[in-house]
C-alpha cells in the first residue's frame, strides 16, 4: 500500500455535517409550505429606526432592538462620519496594543458616567463581554449559579472557563437559593441574571435574587442588555429599577441595541477590575471596534443620560401595544407589559411562520423565534417597540395584527 493512499473509514456517506441533517430537514419542510423563508429576510432600504423598504415595501419595523432610535440621531451619526474622516476606517489592532484610540478610553468615560460606576471595559460584541468576562473571572472549581433560559453568549462563557454550572428553574428565587446551599463551602460562585429576558420579555426578581446570592457570598453579574437606556430611572437597567445597582459586581451590556450600534462592555466597581484587560482572552485577543463606532457609541450613550422623555413614550407604546393585542386574543409571554418586548406565543411552528408571512404582506416586521432559542419549545413572534413609533404607528400595528391573525386562524 502506498503511504499516500486515503484512509477508508465506514462513512455511510455520512460526514461532518451530518449532525445537521435534521435542522436542513426542519428548514426544507418550512419552505416547502410555501412560506417566505423567514430567517433571511433583506432590508433593501433603511428608512428610519421604524421603516424599511422590505420586498419592494414600505414596512413598520417591529422586530428591532432599536429600543431608543438612536441610529438615526444626527449628533450619532455626524459622530461617526467625524470619526472616520479623522481615524480611518479601522484599528487593526487589540486593544492591549495598536487598538486603543482616543475614542475607545472615551466611550469607557462615558459609560462610567452613564453607570456612575468605576470601571468600563468595551469589547467588540456583547456577545464577546460575557464570553470574556464571565470565562475569566469563573474557571475550573469555581461554580456559576445561572437562570436556565440565560443567552447563550452566558452560557458560551460558562464552557469556555470551564466552571461548574448549575442551572435553576427561570426567575425562581427558592430554586436558585436551593442551588446555593448546596454548593460546597469555600468555592467560588458568580450568579449570573439577565435584567430582561429576550424571548419573552420577562423582568427576573433581581431584589431577592442579589440579596441571597450575597447572602451566600457569592458574586453577581447582571446581562442588562435589553434593559439599557429604557429601564429604570437614568435607563441604568432592572438593577436601577429594583435598587440593587450598588450590591451587583458586573453588568454586562451591549452596543448593539438601544445604543444601536455594535460592541459590547462590563461595568464594575470592583478594585482589582482592570487587570481583565490582560488576562481576559476575548477582549485581547481580537481588534477593537472601528473609530467610527466608538465614536457613535459614546455620542448615543451620552444622550441616553438625557432620553426620560423617551423612555416614558417607549413605556406607553409597549403597554399600548400589550393591551390592545390582550383584547385582540392573542396569547402573550407576560401578563402585563414588562419591557419593551411583547412576545405572542403561537401553535407551533408552521403556523407562527405563516402569521409571519401574513404580518410581513400587511408590512409589518417582527421576529419569528423559534426553538432552541425560544424557552419551552415555543414558537414566537417577538415584537419590540422603539421610542421613535408613534402612537398612530401603534394602532397600525394593531390593525395589522388584528387582519393577519384573522386569515392566518389564529385569533
Ligand atoms: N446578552 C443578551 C441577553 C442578548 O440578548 C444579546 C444579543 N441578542 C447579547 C448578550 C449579545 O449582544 P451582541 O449583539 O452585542 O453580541
């Protein structure tokens, strides 16, 4: 035999993408229905934080995470076309060494401001800053308390720092107390929560949740990424709101929804907190964020200290479109408005893609989200509202939810 001979393996002509078979066979018997693929929809036209021309039509954007517009906010967007005329288009480097710029220690001076906290540490996605934070700061021995319906970016940091995880029932207080105990004296714990819960909008009980996991000497790190620049008083999150800012470690947040670009950070007042930027491997070993984005993002976080007027319409368009969807007969993910999204739970799949379809003709947006993103095996139309919908826009919604839900069966 000659040394360069291929190897036979028994293949069944199966290969590495084999384990995938049964995701293409989900995916080809949506279409085959003949519904819009609902997972590559092209926006050929951005016309506002609300409107894009979707298929050839003007369409209501109700499945963003535009929470406060900020991306078309002129001082934003002049920030940034500044920035890129005076830095260039990209840093081409880490953070640690070519990729610190003016503007990268400026946005950090201004989410310090915006948190009032001490330390500010920006990563190039928020799906990056829990994977760095929360992989360097729990490793092998230590253990991470975590909601099971937690991102998966958590739980992607969870295995990366190879911690010891232990799930509990979502927003349950006792079963998370009831995790706690058990966990061996003198090991570390980091509980990690989300402030609010993306697929179906739920706020967690942070009051209690923070106050046993410090009862248990344990530390807390607070995701507050669709809670950023809306909730709570100075829109600090569901830790402003329910007054346990002070008691958590780390929050994590992202760029890349109410501030509306892209990046990712953790705040934290804890002393030793900038030596992450040395041992933390998501955040050295990548580039850092473009000029132009830093730029936008410190502009838009600046003027979220400012945003009250906004948050309180956002509040009013969320409630309004919570009740009139109620009274329409859908079922919801909450019973009452918590956040900014409003979650419809449908059948099953094939007809949640069909609703999708229908709502997308009558040009409205939203996002189908199904398992195993969604909790619970649900499938769900998610809609989240944006500062910059008016109160007409709203209604229209409304209309639009009321005549598709009447073709499609399900109200
Ligand atoms: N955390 C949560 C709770 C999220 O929902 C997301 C994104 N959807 C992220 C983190 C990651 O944020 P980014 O888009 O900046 O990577």
């Amino acid at each position: 035999m000659q040394d360069n001979a291929p190897v036979s393996r028994e293949s069944d002509g199966k290969d590495l993408f084999s384990k995938f078979d049964p995701i293409i066979k989900m995916r080809e018997d949506l279409l085959s229905s003949g519904v819009e693929d609902p997972f590559n929809l092209v926006m050929e036209q951005v016309l506002s934080p609300t409107r894009a021309i979707c298929n050839g039509r003007e369409t209501i954007l109700l499945g963003t995470y535009n929470y406060m517009g900020m991306t078309f906010d002129p001082d934003v967007v002049d920030a940034g076309k500044q920035a890129l005329s005076d830095f260039g288009t990209g840093t081409t480097g880490s953070r640690v060494l070519n990729g610190t710029y003016q503007g990268h220690k400026d946005v950090e001076d201004a989410l310090k401001e915006f948190y009032a906290m001490d330390h500010a540490m920006v990563f190039s996605t928020g799906y990056q800053a829990n994977l760095g934070i929360i992989s360097t700061i729990a490793g092998k021995g230590d253990y991470i308390v975590l909601d099971i319906d937690s991102h998966a970016s958590i739980y992607d940091g969870c295995k990366m720092g190879d911690a010891e995880i232990v799930p509990f029932k979502h927003n349950d207080i006792e079963a998370m107390e009831k995790r706690l105990k058990r966990i061996p004296e003198g090991a570390g714990i980091l509980v990690v929560l989300e402030g609010v819960y993306s697929m179906l909008g739920d706020v967690a009980p942070l009051k209690e949740m923070v106050a046993i996991a410090k009862r248990h000497g344990a530390m807390v790190l607070v995701d507050e990424a669709h809670s950023m620049g809306f909730i709570g008083e100075n829109g600090r999150g569901v830790v402003e709101a329910q007054g346990v800012i002070d008691e958590v470690d780390f929050i994590i947040g992202t760029f890349s929804k109410s501030v509306g670009t892209v990046g990712g950070f953790c705040v934290s007042n804890h002393p030793k907190f900038e030596i992450m930027r040395l041992v933390c491997r998501p955040y050295t070993f990548t580039a850092s964020l473009p000029p132009s984005v830093v730029a936008t993002a410190a502009t838009s976080i600046r003027k979220l200290m400012h945003g009250s007027d906004k948050r309180a319409h956002l509040w009013e368009n969320s409630k309004r479109l919570h009740a009139g969807l109620k009274a329409l007969g859908f079922k919801l993910g909450t019973e009452t408005a918590e956040s900014a999204i409003i979650a419809v739970i449908m059948p099953d799949l094939g007809q949640g893609a069909a609703m999708w379809e229908a709502l997308l003709k009558e040009g409205l947006y939203v996002n189908l989200a199904r398992p195993p993103a969604t909790p619970g095996n649900m499938t769900l139309l998610r809609c989240s509202l944006c500062a910059e919908h008016t109160t007409e826009e709203v209604k229209t919604i409304l209309d639009i939810f009321e005549a598709a839900g009447k073709k499609v069966g399900i109200i």
